[in-house]
C-alpha cells in the first residue's frame, strides 16, 4: 500500500509538468505573439515593443543561445519557455490587462465561486443519491419508469436554456428572486438562491441516472435480501446497509463532477453577476486576455490534480485492494 | 471398441448471425428507440440537405418586420432584422452535426491508433501515452475545450487559416479523444492475449495487421456505443463555445440564436430561443435514447 502510494505522490509532479507544456504549447506556440492585438488597431510601434516586453514575446520561445553568449550560460534560461515554468510555480501570473495583479484576481474570485458551487454540490449530492435509492427500491414500477425518463429530458435540455427560461420565468416574470446581483457576506445570500437552484436543476438528470445503475447493482445482493428478512425497515434498509455499500461509486463519482461544477458555476456566475472564476474567465475570454485564461487553466488543473490524489490516497487507505492494481 | 473407426461428423453448421445483425435483430425490437433513430436520420437529412443548398439558403432573406410573434407563415417568427427563426432554425442543424461529425473522426482518427498502440506494445509507448491523457484529462473539461477553442482561433494550421466554427471542430477533436483512448487500451489489453490474436501473429501477420484487422474489428462496437453518447456532448458544447463568441460567426448556430435570444427574452421575444431550445432539446432526447438502445443490443455483457 505504501508502494502505491508513493508511486501515485512521484506521478503527480509529471502531470503538473504535463498540464504546463499543454498550456505552453496553446498558449505561447499555437497562438503566438498577441501584443499587437493587446495594443489594439492604432497604437505606436513603441507600445507594441513595450507590450512584447510586458508578456515576455520579445524572448526566443525555448532557450536564449544570444542571451547565453553575452551573459554567461545560465542566461540560456531566459527564455519564454522558462519564464512560463517559473510564473506558473511560483504563482505569479504577472497583470491582466485590467492592470491588476492575476494572482489577486483568481484568489478574490474564488469566494464567490465557491459560495456558488458548494450548495450545488452538496444539494445535488443529497438530493439525487436518496432519490436513485428510492427509485431502486421499485425498479421497472411506474414511478421508476417516470424518473428516468424526466431524467432524459433533463439530460437532453441545453443548460444554457435552463438558465435562461428559469431566470426568465422565476425572476423576471414571476418576481421570486432577485434577477441579478452580488453582495458579499451573508446579506448577499438572497442573489445565490436561483442559481443555485438552477445549477441542481442541470445537474440532476445526469447524477440520477448515475446513481440509479449503482444502487440497481447493490440492491440485488444477498445482504439486502438478508436484512429484510431480519425485518427491518425500509428507511434502515437504504441509508445503513444500501449506502454504505454504494459508498465507492459515489467517491469516484463525486470527485469527478468537481470539473463539471466549474462548468455550471461559468455559466451561473455570468448570467447572474456573481464576480466568481467563471465570471473572470468569460470577461478574459472577451477581452482576448491570454494570460488571465493561462493562469485559470493552470490553477484549476493543479487543484483537480490534488483532489484526484487526496481521493487515490483514501482509497487505498480505505480499501486493501486497491493498491493490487 | 469398434467405434473408432466411424468416421468424424461435423455437426451441420448453419450460417451463425453476425454480432451486428443479432444486435439490429434486438434494437428493431424496441420501438421507442426505432421513433429515435427515425428522428436522428431526420436531422442527419436536413444537415446534408442545408450543407448541399437544398433547404434554407435563403435564411439572410428578410421576410416580414423585426419580432414578428409566430404565426402560421412563420412558425417561429422573425428576428430582429426580419428574418425567420424558423429557416435559420433549420440552418443550424449543419452547424451542429458538422461539429459532431468532424469532432468525432478527428478524436477517432488520434484515440483508437493511440489506445491500441499502448495496449499493444505496452511498455515505453505505453506510459508516455498513459501520461499524455493523464495530463489532458487533468484539466476539466470544458475548460479545457475553452482553453483549445480560444488559442486556435485566428491561428492558421499548413496555410489554412482557422476561423470560427472550423477551431471548435479542432478544439472538441483534439480534447475528446482521451475517454476512447483510455477505452481501447484497456479492450486491447484484454484480447491481446486470447488465442484469436496468438494464431494471428503464429502465421505470420504482422503487428499493424494484428491490431487493424483483427483486434480493432473487435471493438467497434464499443467505439460505436461510445460515440452516440458523445453526440450529444459535442452538440451541447459547440452550443457553449458559438455563444461565448468562440465559434460560429457569419452563419446562423443554435448557440449564436441563443446568444442573440439572451436579449430578447427579457422583452418578452420569446421565440428565437425556444426554437433553438427545441432543435437541441429533439436531437439530444433522441441521441440519448437510441444511444442507451445501441449499447443495450451491442453489449454482450448485459444480454439477457
């Protein structure tokens, strides 16, 4: 287990290496110089070449053999390829256009978004895990049958239109909740309630559907034919014997949806102005601001790749056989 | 014992039904996924036919005033510079299935040569490719899409500038291909040891030839399962990307009308987003379930 362990701590360097070169390769190699773009149509060649100094674009893209020669050998560093390793470690994304510091914008935009995305997380989570286990208490029954079919609608539903439609009907029309707005602190909770709802909305089809295969496996075992003859009840039955059994799956299952939780909480933050990290990467997608794209990418992957490994880590701590593989 | 002179008899040998006529047998059989299979074909048609000219290329031609509410000659109305809803509606569908159809081959044509070469040869080839889908599978999915979309734009690829709709093609194809990559090496892992493949390589065949026409024959089905489920991925994403101004530009896309509609629902035009709503919502419900009935009369695991 030890062995499994630290051969998953030693990968995990190589996929932080491998996200920077995917990164580096979009960002420096495939897109290019973008200062001229940055400067915009009218501007002097000065502030272009000032620009390219800015962003680094003035720099050879992977070693500086001119620089190495007048400088001595470690100036081969200085390069746009070792300047992109150094920023991303060292957490400092240099200014976003807007002239403020990246590094500040991604940690103040991580409080809104997370006051987002944790009540969806954790609703959804609730919600669609006891509703699978009553839906597979009575598989194949009409009520069974209903719920998966809602679920495939839900599915097929573009959530761009769940978005718009609820916002429409539940807050411009009907007046429920508050269209649009941010406030920090507990004054601004009232701006999260439609959102979030909507966020849970998008999600439930999919998870419940999920969730159904796996309690559909479990429910036929002989430890649930075995506490029912015990006679215990249902409500016992589902949450100590069905869930505990189910808990793997879920895990997994859970750890996965953390990427797809950025996904909505883009969209979300956008339509209902909540100054989150999604917000920030559709403003920076339209101000064509690379390094603000750069940095999000960057951060997120590492976070995802840290909870993938915390996630493995448990695992094999929880469960003997995985360190087999 | 005298019997041991009678001569061998084969057992008569009727002609075996293919996996995939057997699987086409179990399909037909259930009618709701044959209505959506009808209603795929469907779009498929009217995709090939607006990408021919046949229907719709006068969707730029304005019809009536600006908002026209629907109305029997314009079922969907009109948009703000006149133009009906319902033909650009229509046009859409190309956008749509294009992006799925050249975002489907280009993550085929990278993930099942890459899947079955680590499954194949293992080893070295193996972990660099291992490695290769870790690091893209690291990075969430739509931002990771987002990420390819937005550096692709504008960039040009052997002299051919890529614009709009043609870097969401590129961007879904080079993401999407790291779940079927994953998929087939693990399949190839699996029969690479089975005698059908032993026999193979003891006649002489070589590698490529082993892995192209005797391994990958073998799990096609798998590639087709995995796919109708992806359609609908595809499709929803190109939607995300046209409205995040990353893809279609001078064409009408469902995610360009909804953009547009964005503004209009809040005066109450309601039209223009629904019926992009409408065309997503038909083509994804039948994806969805004529997709779960393939995979049900593919998978020979769950055959009951």
């Amino acid at each position: 287990m030890l062995s499994y362990i630290v051969r998953r701590l030693l990968y995990t360097p190589l996929i932080v290496v491998g996200v920077l070169l995917v990164t580096f390769l979009l960002f420096r190699v495939v897109q290019g110089d973008v200062s001229s773009d940055i400067a915009g149509k009218n501007a002097s060649p000065e502030t272009i070449a000032e620009i390219r100094k800015e962003y680094g674009y003035d720099k050879p893209l992977i070693i500086n053999t001119e620089a190495a020669r007048e400088r001595g050998v470690l100036a081969v560093f200085d390069s746009q390829f070792f300047h992109h390793f150094k920023s991303a470690l060292t957490l400092d994304f240099g200014r976003s256009r807007s002239k403020q510091k990246i590094s500040t914008l991604l940690m103040e935009g991580a409080i809104p978004s997370l006051s987002l995305t944790a009540p969806i997380f954790l609703g959804l989570l609730i919600t669609s895990v006891s509703l699978s286990m009553l839906v597979a208490l009575r598989r194949g029954g009409p009520f069974d049958t209903s719920v998966v079919v809602v679920c495939v609608m839900g599915m097929s539903l573009p959530i761009l239109a769940t978005i718009l439609f609820g916002q429409y009907f539940l807050a411009h029309k009907l007046g429920w909740f508050p269209v649009f707005g941010y406030e920090p602190g507990l004054a601004g909770a009232k701006y999260f309630v439609l959102p979030a709802l909507l966020g849970m909305l998008a999600g439930l089809g999919g998870d419940v559907r999920f969730y159904r295969t796996v309690m559909l496996d479990e429910i036929q075992s002989d430890y649930i034919r075995t506490a029912r003859a015990k006679g215990q009840g249902t409500l016992r039955i589902l949450y100590k014997h069905l869930l505990k059994n189910a808990m793997i799956p879920i895990i997994s299952k859970v750890v996965l949806a953390i990427p797809f939780l950025f996904l909505g909480s883009l969209l979300l933050e956008r339509f209902f102005g909540i100054p989150g990290l999604g917000y920030l990467m559709i403003e920076a997608i339209g101000a064509r601001d690379s390094q603000v794209i750069m940095a999000l990418t960057f951060i997120i992957s590492i976070l995802f790749v840290l909870g993938n490994l915390a996630t493995d880590v448990c695992y094999a701590l929880v469960d003997p056989r995985v360190s087999l593989n | 014992m005298t019997a041991a002179t009678t001569e061998f008899v084969p057992p008569s040998a009727s002609a075996g039904r293919s996996l995939w006529y057997d699987a086409w047998l179990r399909f037909k059989r259930n009618k709701l996924a044959m209505v959506m299979l009808g209603v795929v074909l469907l779009y498929v048609a009217v995709g090939i036919g607006v990408a021919a000219g046949w229907l719709t290329a006068d969707w730029k031609e304005s019809v009536g005033p600006s908002y026209a509410a629907p109305s029997w000659e314009h079922p969907f109305g009109t948009d703000i510079f006149g133009q009906s809803v319902f033909r650009k509606m229509i046009y859409g569908t190309k956008i749509s299935l294009s992006v799925a159809f050249f975002a489907s081959l280009l993550s085929i044509g990278i993930g099942v040569p890459m899947g079955a070469a680590a499954g194949f040869f293992r080893g070295v080839v193996d972990e660099v490719i291992v490695w290769l889908y870790s690091t893209l599978s690291s990075i969430p999915g739509l931002l990771l899409i987002l990420a390819f979309a937005y550096a692709l734009q504008g960039t040009s690829l052997f002299g051919f500038k890529l614009t709009g709709i043609t870097s969401v093609y590129l961007a879904l194809g080079l993401t999407s291909w790291v779940g079927l990559c994953r998929l087939i090496r693990g399949e190839v892992i699996k029969h690479k040891d089975r005698d059908y493949v032993t026999a193979a390589t003891a006649y002489g065949a070589s590698k490529t030839r082993v892995i192209f026409r005797h391994v990958i024959p073998n799990v096609t089905h798998l590639i087709l399962i995995d796919f109708s489920l992806r359609f609908v991925g595809f499709i929803h994403a190109e939607v995300i990307l046209s409205f995040l101004g990353l893809g279609a530009k001078s064409e009408p896309s469902w995610g360009v009308m909804i953009d547009d509609a964005r503004l209009e629902l809040s005066r109450g035009y309601w039209w223009q987003m629904a019926a992009a709503t409408l065309a997503i919502f038909g083509i994804s419900l039948a994806l969805n379930i004529a997709g779960d009935a393939l995979r049900d009369a593919l998978d020979p695991k769950i055959r009951t």
